[in-house]
C-alpha cells in the first residue's frame, strides 16, 4: 500500500504475469481416460446436442450448428473424427448390449429426415 496526498490508502494493483508453460512437468500431469469416461463424455455430448433439437426454446443458428454436426460425412469407424456425431455413435455402442445398438448412418439419416420434416410443417405454419 502506499500514501497519497491527504493520506488516504490506496492499494497497489498487483502485476500480472504469465506462466511459463511447464514442459518437462507435462507428462506427469496427463489425465489417462478409462473406456467408460470417454464413453460418457461422448454420451453426454449426443444426448446435449440432440436435445437442443428438441427444445423448443432453441435458437434457429444453434439447431442449424446441430444439424450441421449431425449431417457430416461418415466414414469407416477407424476415421470417425473425436467428437462427432459419427464417433459419439460408436462410444454408444461399445457401451451398449447388441440389441440396443444403432447403425450410425441409418440414425443420421432418420434425424435429418425428421429435421426436414419439421422444417417443412414450419414453412407451412408460417406461410398461413
């Protein structure tokens, strides 16, 4: 702290500074994910981002994002990109019995063809 005229305190701003990227301290510090973590993690994005499909309340640029996610190209399995739609798919499946498992590409084309559907009641909705 210091004086100031009329001796008042007044408290200094304290400087800030970056941290200096550890290096060598970084592969002590990397998280090791089980199966079952990244599964949930995948999981949990499917579920959030199809259910912003089905609010109401979501804005129409945050579904176009979603539906965008939804409707990327798929490839094999060995390509699927982290994160997306396709990967989060096969997370569900792996952690899935046999019988509760989903064909990624017949499960991206039933969303995009119900999308399309209700894209097309709100033209309809919106042209009466």
């Amino acid at each position: 702290m210091t004086m100031t005229a009329g001796c008042s305190l007044r408290q200094r701003r304290p400087r800030l500074s970056r941290p200096k990227p550890d290096t060598q301290g970084l592969q002590a510090e990397l998280m090791i994910w089980t199966d079952v973590e990244m599964g949930s993690l995948h999981y949990g994005l499917l579920v959030e981002r199809l259910g912003l499909l089905n609010r109401s309340h979501t804005r129409p640029q945050e579904r176009n994002q979603v539906l965008a996610w939804v409707s990327e190209p798929m490839g094999s399995d060995a390509e699927a990109k982290p994160f997306s739609f396709q990967a989060c798919l096969l997370w569900w499946n792996a952690l899935q019995a046999s019988e509760d498992r989903v064909d990624p590409a017949q499960f991206q084309e039933l969303i995009l063809n119900e999308a399309n559907r209700w894209q097309r009641r709100l033209r309809l909705v919106r042209s009466r």
